[in-house]
C-alpha cells in the first residue's frame, strides 16, 4: 500500500515539472514573437559594382560569323592539303593568302576605275597626247577641229559600230571643207546651209549625194546593212580624197 502511494506522489511531482517546463515555453515564444524584425534593403544599383568580367562566371560562345566560317573551311582545306601537323601555322600561311589576295583585288578595281577615267590610248580625257588632242564624245561635234576622225573612224569600225563611222565620216567632211573653205562651218547649219554655200558644182553634187546617204543612214530606224554601208563608205573616201 505505502508503494502504490509513493509512485501516486511521484507521478503528480514529474506532472508539475512538465507543466512548468511548458508555461516557461510558451512565455519564451511569446517574448521572441514580439520581438521586431528589420527589413533590410539593397543598395540602389548594386548590380552594376558586379557586372564587369571579374564576377562573370561563365564563359559565353564566341558568335561565329559567315566569314569565320569561311576562313575555317581554308584552314582544314590547306591543312589536308599540306598534311601540316600544326594549325598555328596553317592559318599564318592562310592570313597571309588572304592578305595577298585582297591587295591584288585592291589594285585590280583601282585599275579599272583608272581605265574608265581614261581612253584607249592611255591619256586623260580632253588630255594632250603625242599627235592630237582626244576630246570626249559629246563634244566631238561641237570641236571637229581638233578630232583626228581617221583614227576615230579606225576604232569604231574595229568594234563593229558601222553606222556611228558613217556619222564620223560625215563630221570629218565638213572638217576638211571648212579647212578648205568650201563652206562656214557652224554646229546649228543644217545639210542643205551647207549645199547653199558650196559654189564648187561638181562638189555641190557630190556633198549632196553623201547627204543623202548620212541622213538614211543615221537617222534611219532599220538595220544597216553590208551592201549600203560599203556604198556610203566608198562615196565618202573617193569625196574626202578629192579634196586633198
């Protein structure tokens, strides 16, 4: 009986300890809920004291472009072709191609724009060369003075431009009479100013025949033909050759 009775003692003890122990708990939580928190905030632009290369972690792709590309494909291209074991010195031997390639494109336009600017013969255009004087094409008519037709006649029939000679021929005839003082010459006269003024019969007819000839054959819209070209040549070279 006196043992039922203490282990009785014992259990109501150890209950009183628990509940103190958490009456103490709860105490202690309710200090620690009513403590205030701070919020803390982030400096403004913070993010641009790590944005340099020292906090940059991962290393980003190298962005190919089509010529990148082009210059890898020449790399393995002379790599294979030269059985070379080291792709250092590959792609200096490469570089180098390329250098030598560009400079020669380089000097290839540099020469055709020079060649545009100039003729044929190698002078500047309205330049002096060693026996006459070239003039632009547009201003041929204006100065047939100082056009050497024979020579211009020569080229244009090497290309082919038949009718374009007949015109030069005719402009190469009212050189030589006008040198010759068979007429006045004027760019604004006309073929027949040109027929009134002769008094020369025998050149008067033949200047007209040649006209004739000059006005169907380059204001005439149709294709001229070997026969009427030959034709008109011959009756301009037998009249220019009269003259002397």
């Amino acid at each position: 009986m006196n043992k039922i009775v203490l282990l009785f003692l014992s259990f109501i003890t150890l209950m009183g300890f628990a509940q103190n122990d958490s009456l103490s708990m709860a105490i202690t939580e309710n200090k620690i809920d009513t403590i205030a928190i701070e919020e803390l905030q982030f400096e403004t632009g913070f993010k641009e004291k790590y944005s340099d290369d020292a906090f940059i972690y991962e290393a980003k792709a190298k962005k190919v472009n089509a010529w990148d590309r082009f210059k890898e494909s020449l790399f393995d291209f002379f790599e294979r072709i030269f059985n070379s074991s080291s792709r250092e010195n590959t792609e200096n031997v490469v570089e180098i191609i390329l250098k030598v390639l560009a400079a020669a494109l380089l000097i290839f336009v540099i020469y055709l724009i020079v060649k545009a600017i100039m003729n044929g013969e190698g002078t500047w255009v309205f330049g002096k060369s060693s026996d006459k004087k070239v003039i632009n094409y547009e201003e041929i008519e204006k100065n047939i003075h100082l056009v050497d037709f024979e020579k211009l006649i020569k080229a244009t029939l090497k290309n082919g431009e038949n009718r374009l000679a007949i015109r030069y021929y005719y402009l190469w005839l009212l050189k030589i009479m006008s040198a010759k003082q068979f007429i006045e010459w004027d760019v604004e006269k006309t073929n027949s100013d040109y027929l009134y003024e002769i008094n020369n019969t025998a050149i008067k007819n033949q200047f007209e025949y040649v006209s004739y000839l000059y006005n169907y054959i380059w204001y005439g819209e149709f294709e001229l033909d070997e026969v009427t070209f030959i034709k008109a040549k011959k009756a301009f070279d037998n009249l220019i050759n009269s003259l002397g």
